[in-house]
C-alpha cells in the first residue's frame, strides 16, 4: 500500500511511545539468547479482513507503547485466512516502520490454509511454500519465529523439522517452533532438532486454569530440553474473565459466530469455577483476566502468555497483571479447590 494511502487511513498518524520499555518484564526463552515479553499478543481473532482495520491498528500500536515486542502470527488466521497478516504487513509498514528489530515475529504453518493435498498438515512441500506466502503478505524478507503448528499423524517428523531447519538455513526464519505437541514428539523433536544444528526454541501449548494437560509432563520435557514455553488461550479465549458471569454479552467471541466459542460451551459448571475464581482474583486486588494471566506465568519455564484482545483497554488491563505475580501458597490451594468443586 502507497505511504499517502496509509496516512489517509491512519496507518501512520502516531509514533511508538518513548516509554514503551518502563513497565514491561522480559523473560529468557528456554536454553536460547532470545528475550520475550512476559505477554504477547496473538492475532488469530480481531485482526482480519472482515475487522475493523482501525481497531486492529490501534490495539498493536498500544501493545508496542506498552512493552509488547512480539506479535504471533498464523497463515490461516483472518478470516479470510492470510488477512490477518495482511492486515499486520500494513500496520508494520505503518506505525512500526523502522522498528522491525525491536519486534519479534512469528507465524505458523499445519492448518489447512489452501485446497488439494499441499496446503495442510506437515510436509516439506507446505510448509516452505506457506511460509513464502506468509512473508509476501507481511512485506517481511524473514520472521522471527516459524512454528509447525500442530502434530502431522502422517508426515514423518523428520520431513517436517528438516523443512524448519530449511527455512533457517535460507535466512527466512531466525528460529523455530512447535505448537501442541506431546510430551514425546517434543522430546523427539528436540533431538531431531539438535541433530540438524538448529535447537527448538520454543513449544505453544494450550494452557489455562481450566485446561491443566501441559503439568502432567510438558513442562518437564520443556525443561529437561531447554525449550521455552509460551501458552495460548491464557484467558481460555475470554472465559477466564467476568464477561460470561451474566449472560453472553453481544460484543464477545462467544457471540461472534466466525468464532470457534460457541454459547453452548460456556456451562453452568464452568460458570460456577468462574464465579470462585472471581472472588478469589478480587481478594487479591486483581481482575480475574488479571489473575489467570498470573497464574498461567507462575511456572519458571513459562516464557510468555499470548493474549488475544478485542480492544485496547483490554491490553492495558492484561499487561497491568504484571504489577502482581506472586501468589501465596493458600491463593493457590484456593485455586485448586475452586478448579475441583
Ligand atoms: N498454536 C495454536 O494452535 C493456537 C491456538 C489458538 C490460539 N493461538 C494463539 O494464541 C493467541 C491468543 O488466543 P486467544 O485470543 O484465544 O487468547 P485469550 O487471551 O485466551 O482470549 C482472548 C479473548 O479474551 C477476551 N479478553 C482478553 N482480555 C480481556 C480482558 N481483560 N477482559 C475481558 N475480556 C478479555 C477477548 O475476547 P472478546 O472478543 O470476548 O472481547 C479476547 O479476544 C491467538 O491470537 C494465537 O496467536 C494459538
């Protein structure tokens, strides 16, 4: 898009905030010389073609002003898919122009992006093609990070991480990842990985207070292996706060019917959690978004929480969870009884 074209649509009205490195934490990424913010910000909702492109713009930018440096991507996210990376190459050539390397960048491939055999899943053929594309519809020569998005049954796991290591040695990734893969297709990967001369830098499970899986294992394995750890659905895509506590407001993903949050999973016994967690997140002077933010970023190893937003107030209110991390062992015994009731 032509620089005039962007200022007429706002892309490039303001500049980063000076203080944007004040308030934010930064932690090691496993075994590796990489930095994340404790909290970053994932774009698969609120940022396609069928957003406000306004909204989505405003929302990065108040991310970077307030520390967020890394923004994760996917080639199916929109929809359309592949909008959404479309949308972020124009704010990145409009507001963030000139800071590419203050940012850390991420996509992914392993979701069906485009039709036939070669648009899904796990082989070499898909995935160095998809990352091509991601690249074009970013404006980007290279990401940060390039992820296989999800375990391929089929696909011999060599094929696929000799495809990581590929895009490495060609310059167009800096480092690799995983996402959503068990504790032993990680430990695999890890040694596949090292074997070829470029570590695994990081896993992208699913991990919130009502989805516990990665502590019977993952975390572990994570550790052992030196991989950093970045969960997404932190807020188990805006249940873990008090929005659903009085009916499905019209403005939430659940009401939302391009979304994957539906009414019907938000039940009365998932609501009855939500309504302990409430309290429990008030009696410590936080928001229960706040407190599960916390919570997820209690672990060590946990490198980063990866946010979704809607709005920008919602950025301001998950990035100010930092201010309390802490938890007394009684919070979190409440916790787990709350979980269990
Ligand atoms: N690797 C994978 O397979 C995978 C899968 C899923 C997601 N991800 C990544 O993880 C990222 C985050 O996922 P997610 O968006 O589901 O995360 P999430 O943080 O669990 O949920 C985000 C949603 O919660 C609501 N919300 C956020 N902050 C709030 C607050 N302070 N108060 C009230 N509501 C709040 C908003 O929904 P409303 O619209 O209701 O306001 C927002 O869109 C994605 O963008 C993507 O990058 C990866």
């Amino acid at each position: 898009m032509k620089t005039d074209t962007l200022r007429q649509r706002g892309f490039m009205n303001q500049r980063p905030a000076e203080t944007r490195y004040s308030g934010m934490t930064y932690r090691r990424c496993g075994r590796s010389g990489l930095l994340l913010p404790a909290i970053s910000l994932g774009v698969w909702h609120n940022f396609g073609g069928m957003d406000r492109a306004e909204n989505a713009r405003a929302m990065m930018c108040r991310a970077f002003d307030l520390g967020i440096t890394h923004f994760d991507l996917a080639n199916n996210y929109g929809p359309p898919r592949g909008s959404a990376e479309e949308t972020f190459g124009r704010i990145l050539r409009g507001n963030l122009a000139g800071y590419r390397d203050e940012l850390v960048i991420s996509t992914k491939a392993g979701w069906r992006m485009w039709p036939g055999p070669y648009g899904d899943w796990g082989s070499r053929k898909y995935l160095i093609a998809s990352l091509d594309q991601s690249l074009h519809r970013m404006g980007l020569d290279y990401v940060d990070i390039y992820y296989h998005h999800r375990p391929d049954p089929e696909t011999p796991l060599e094929e696929t991480l000799t495809a990581l290591d590929h895009v490495v040695r060609q310059g167009k990734a800096l480092y690799v990842g995983i996402s959503s893969y068990s504790p032993e297709q990680t430990r695999q990967a890890a040694k596949i990985m090292r074997a070829l001369g470029t570590p695994c830098l990081i896993h992208q499970p699913l991990y919130n207070l009502l989805n516990r899986r990665i502590e019977e294992g993952l975390l572990a394995t994570l550790a052992e292996e030196g991989i950093g750890c970045i969960s997404f659905c932190p807020l188990a895509q805006g249940v873990l706060t008090d929005k659903y506590l009085k009916g499905i407001p019209p403005e939430s993903r659940a009401s939302n019917p391009n979304g994957v949050l539906k009414p019907e999973h938000i039940t009365e016994n998932i609501l009855s959690r939500i309504r302990k967690l409430n309290v429990l997140a008030h009696a410590r002077n936080q928001t229960l978004a706040q407190m599960a933010l916390a919570w997820v970023l209690r672990h060590p190893g946990m490198t980063s929480a990866l946010i979704g937003v809607s709005r920008m107030e919602q950025i301001e209110e998950n990035v100010a969870a930092l201010q309390h991390l802490n938890f007394e062992p009684a919070e979190l015994e409440a916790i787990d009884s709350a979980l269990r009731e």
